[in-house]
C-alpha cells in the first residue's frame, strides 16, 4: 500500500519524540530554481542530482493539473526507508512525509514516484491554496499520485483518470458519513491501513468532483474557509454516485 503523510502539526509525533529534524543532520544541494534539496550526511551529492531528476519528473506528471511550483520546494533526502524512519515526526512508518507547518518535504531515495508524487501533490496545493482543508490535502494527493497529468487537463477536451480498484473494499465503511475527514488521528499502534482507511472518503470525493468535472474549477476558485472541518459536508449527490458508479474505473473529467 502506497500512501504518504501529510504532517499537519496536529500531534501526530510521539509526545516524547523530537518536534523538529537538527539542521545539522543536512548538507545543502546545489541551489535550483524549483527545488532547495539536502542531503543527509550519509549521502554524496550525486543524491542530489538523483533527487532533483525524480522530483522534476513527479511536477512534469502533475503539471497539467497543479501546475509548477510558485517557489522553491524544500525537499530533504534520506539514504533508505530506515534513515527516513528513524527521523520521521509521524507515528507509522512509511517513506515521506509533507510537513505543512515548514512547507518541507522529507522522503527516502528509495521511494517510489508515487510518493514523490504525493508528497509534491501537498506542497503544489499549498501554494497556491494555502490553507486548504485536510480532506483536499490528502484526497488530491492520493488521486495525483495514481494519474500522469502531463499534459494540461482542459475540460473542453477528454481526459480520464481512475483510482486502484482495491479502494472499492472501502465504499460500504464511508456510505453513511455526513461530512468530510478533518484529520486522522493516529498513534503508536496505528498502521497505513488506519491511515487510509481515514483519507478514503477525501479520495473518492475528490474523485467525484473530478467527474462531475468541477475539480479544475475547485483548484482555481478555491474552497470556504471554516472554522472546523467538520462542516465541509460533500454535495447531495456525491453519496448516490458512490453506489450508482463504479468509481474504481477510467472515468473522463477536470
């Protein structure tokens, strides 16, 4: 299973784990337009230019839909999957993470682009929608993550997308909720099937709003702010289309 993290700065850490990463365990990258990067110690610098070619790969498949960075992306590189973990500020293990409150990305060399993708998703999104509602966060993230938008999505013309078919297991948990996720709770016991099993309603939600063809218009206008998440509450119609489509397959949208 797939996923990142998105840190909110909510108490996801260990109350007695380290709130912060030491800047003293990095070396900067040389500097680029789009990406700051550093390395941990244990990393040449040839890290960096691995880093740098994958992380332009994840914006050019995203680009279509978030576009390019309004700034440098912090993004800091670890080995493996085991000196992410040792570092990581969440209590599940995995192999990145998108800490909003520092707008940094921290991800493992051995990750997948899917994580790339995600974590990216976040910092994309961030920019030009900051404060934008948990529910989009990870919704999009987990959507982005599984489409190669590298062309620019127009709704005039037909684009499809679809998400893994394994997410339909998650359809009868999420039929009766009233209203989008705020957060996911997690603690030391919790895995990445809590994780998901939390973030799934944002997902098909997003994929939702991306065949009623209103996720572009969504991107661009924005969302109302609110004072507590609990009140983002899908439309009428999203609850239906969730048992009358099949939502794990190629569906046109924007």
């Amino acid at each position: 299973m797939k996923i990142g993290i998105l840190l909110l700065g909510l108490g996801l850490a260990c109350a007695s784990s380290p709130t912060v990463r030491p800047a003293s365990l990095y070396r900067p990258c040389p500097v680029e337009n789009d990406f700051a990067l550093f390395r941990t110690h244990d990393l040449d610098e040839s890290a960096c230019t691995r880093g740098l070619l994958v992380a332009r790969q994840a914006i050019h498949e995203l680009g279509g839909l978030l576009g390019s960075p309004s700034g440098p992306v912090r993004i800091f590189l670890y080995a493996s999957q085991q000196a992410y973990n040792e570092r990581r500020l969440v209590p599940i293990e995995s192999l990145a993470d998108y800490n909003i409150n520092t707008n940094e990305i921290h991800i493992a060399m051995n990750a997948d682009l899917i994580f790339w993708k995600h974590e990216l998703s976040h910092a994309l999104l961030e920019m030009r929608m900051p404060g934008a509602p948990f529910w989009l966060h990870e919704g999009l993230a987990y959507f982005a993550q599984h489409q190669n938008f590298s062309r620019q999505v127009n709704c005039q013309k037909t684009t499809v997308a679809s998400l893994p078919g394994h997410l339909q297991s998650y359809l009868p948990r999420i039929a009766r909720q009233t209203h989008l996720p705020a957060r996911v709770n997690l603690n030391l016991k919790s895995s990445r099937e809590d994780f998901l099993t939390g973030t799934v309603d944002s997902i098909f939600y997003v994929f939702y709003l991306w065949h009623r063809r209103a996720l572009q218009a969504t991107l661009e206008e924005g969302v109302p702010r609110r004072p507590a998440a609990e009140f983002y509450q899908p439309d009428a119609s999203y609850r239906p289309w969730l048992q009358s489509a099949y939502p794990a397959q190629l569906l046109p949208g924007c």
